[in-house]
C-alpha cells in the first residue's frame, strides 16, 4: 500500500495542534508517541471501515485520552480515563466548543478504557478504545496493514513505552482499585501487548522491511 505519512499523521486543525501541543508539554515522549499512533491507529481502521467520524474530535481525544496518568492530572480517586475526559473537557471549554461537543470529547476519552464500544453507539469512541486497544495490548493487529503498522511505529517508536505505561497502570490500580486500570493491570496485557510488537517490528521475523 502507499501511505501518504505526513497527511496521516498531521493535526486535521489548527484547535488539534494545540491538543498536540498539551500532550507534549505534560507527557514524556513514550506517551507522546503513543497518541499519535493512536490516532494513526484510528484512523486507518476508520478508512477500512468506511465509517463516517469527527476528526477534530478524534484526535483530540487521541491526544489527550492518558492525561490522568500523568504527574500534573493524576487524580487521587477518580478512574485516570475519566481525569482525562474532564481535562479534554476543559481543553475544549477553552478552545471554544460547545457544551454538547465538550461533553462529546469527555466521552470519547473515557469510553477508550471500556471492554468495546460500538460504532453506532460512539464512532469515535469506538476508534480510540480499537486504536488503544492495539497499541497498549496488540489486539487484532491482522485488522490493519502490516507495512503501515511498521511505517508508523518508525517515524513515532515505542520507546519504553509498555514497561512505563505498565508502571502507570500498575500505580492506577494500587491506587484504585474498582477501575478498568486494575482489571487491565490484572490482565498483563501490556506485558503481552509489547510481546505482540516486538513480533510485527521484527523485519527478520515477519521477512518484511521496515519503510
């Protein structure tokens, strides 16, 4: 396949740049990397899927969906996903959203950690949770393409990022111990997540090259 990278991956608004721009001020750069394949993520599978979606909303969302794990917007009770959905809620307050469309994202951010979430129900919600899905845990990689899966994951690399996400998660569910975070930490599914990456990144192993 041919993949345009840069139309991909560029912010679709200038209010979605400066959603870009708040993840790389409080994020480090694992956790950078992981929203903007996110939303690479999402995406793709919305061309596959031909399903109609905001994508202002999208990757706003995208960028801002682990806030909660982070230092500045860790809450001390409140599940990380719905820290997150009310930091995007105060994102889009301030970029001037409407209420209808700052709840949206509030929603949107917090549906990425349920167990699915349909289409009809929430397009967006539905890409981000499959997009994560995929990231943290390599779920269904086979329902995107490969050489795109590596293409992107050159230009924004994982890092460390399953040991420190895990360590993120792991601290969520001590924390917290009713939220998704403990249910995804009991799972060690990101443990097996970065397993399933390191498999598609293998050139040797897939017999692929890395473009």
């Amino acid at each position: 396949m041919t993949l345009d990278l840069a139309a991909l991956l560029a912010p679709p608004t200038a209010t979605a740049a400066l959603a870009l721009e708040t993840l790389e001020r409080w994020s480090s750069p694992a956790l950078v990397n992981h929203g903007i394949r996110s939303w690479a993520w999402a995406r793709l599978r919305a061309e596959t899927l031909g399903l109609h979606h905001d994508p202002e909303l999208l990757f706003v969302a995208a960028m801002l969906h682990d806030l909660g794990v982070t230092d500045a917007f860790d809450a001390h009770e409140i599940a990380f996903e719905s820290a997150g959905g009310a930091a995007g809620w105060a994102f889009a307050a301030g970029a001037g959203w409407p209420p209808q469309r700052r709840e949206r994202v509030r929603e949107v951010i917090e549906r990425h950690m349920w167990r699915s979430v349909e289409p009809a129900l929430d397009p967006e919600g539905h890409l981000l949770e499959v997009a994560t899905s995929l990231d943290v845990s390599g779920v269904a990689p086979e329902l995107w393409d490969a050489a795109a899966l590596r293409a992107v994951t050159a230009r924004h690399p994982r890092l460390d990022f399953t040991d420190e996400f895990a360590g993120c998660i792991r601290a969520q569910a001590r924390r917290k111990p009713q939220t998704a975070a403990a249910r995804l930490d009991a799972s060690e599914r990101i443990a097996a997540g970065g397993r399933v990456w390191a498999g598609i990144l293998d050139e040797d192993a897939r017999g692929h090259a890395v473009h």
